[in-house]
C-alpha cells in the first residue's frame, strides 16, 4: 500500500480505525524531511497491513499546531485510535522497520490498561 496524505479533514478518521496508522509529519523545504520521505514509502510498501499516512505541515498549519508538531520530520504512530509512538527525527531503514515491529508486537490490553491508569492520574 502507498502512502496516503491525511488533511485537517481526514486526520482523525485515518488514525482512530483499528490497526495500525503511520503519520509521517513533513514540508516540502524541509531537507531531513526529503530524506526520510523514500525510506518511509519503502515501509509502506513492505508493511502493506499497516496505513502509512503523511500530513503535509504547510497546507495544515492548523492540525500541525493542534498535534503540537515543533520540528519535522515527526513521525506518529497509532494503534486501534492509540498513540503509541510519536518523535521527530528522521529515521534510519533499520530503526524504522524495528520501530513497526515493536508497534505489532504490543499487548493492547495492556496499552489500553496503561492510558485508564494515566486518564484517571490526570483526572483524578
């Protein structure tokens, strides 16, 4: 699967379906950005089980300051609507691929455990 571009329109259904969702956060004068961005659709084109999204950070300079993107490339991952993953830098083939790996083997009852006990902290 190639990657898809997410807007301030389809962000939110993209990255809370079941799975997983790679959002690869970008601009086009961004050098790192140009960079990461073939290794990034290798992926996707590996993992065709997972969503590989890419929000370009001009065009959705609103949703970049609503996700609180201070430098790019950032890449965010979800997982069943959870983010599981979110740091800016640009990733190398190998620390990508590990990274994914890492993503499918989570316990998500666990995960899920994890954010009632930090919602109820937070809350509390």
């Amino acid at each position: 699967m190639a990657t898809i571009d997410v807007t301030e329109e389809t962000f939110e259904q993209t990255v809370s379906g079941e799975g997983i969702t790679l959002v690869d956060a970008w601009a086009d004068w961004c050098g790192p950005c140009k960079r990461f961005a073939p290794v990034y659709e290798k992926a996707s084109e590996q993992h065709t089980d997972a969503t590989f999204a890419k929000l370009d950070t001009e065009a959705n300079q609103g949703l970049a300051a609503a996700l609180q993107i201070q430098s790019i490339p950032t890449l965010m991952i979800f997982r069943d609507g959870i983010m599981v993953f979110r740091e800016a830098g640009a990733l190398p083939p190998a620390a990508l691929e590990d990274l994914i790996t890492q993503v499918k083997g989570l316990d998500m009852d666990d995960v899920r455990r994890q954010v009632e006990e930090q919602n109820a902290q937070t809350n509390g």
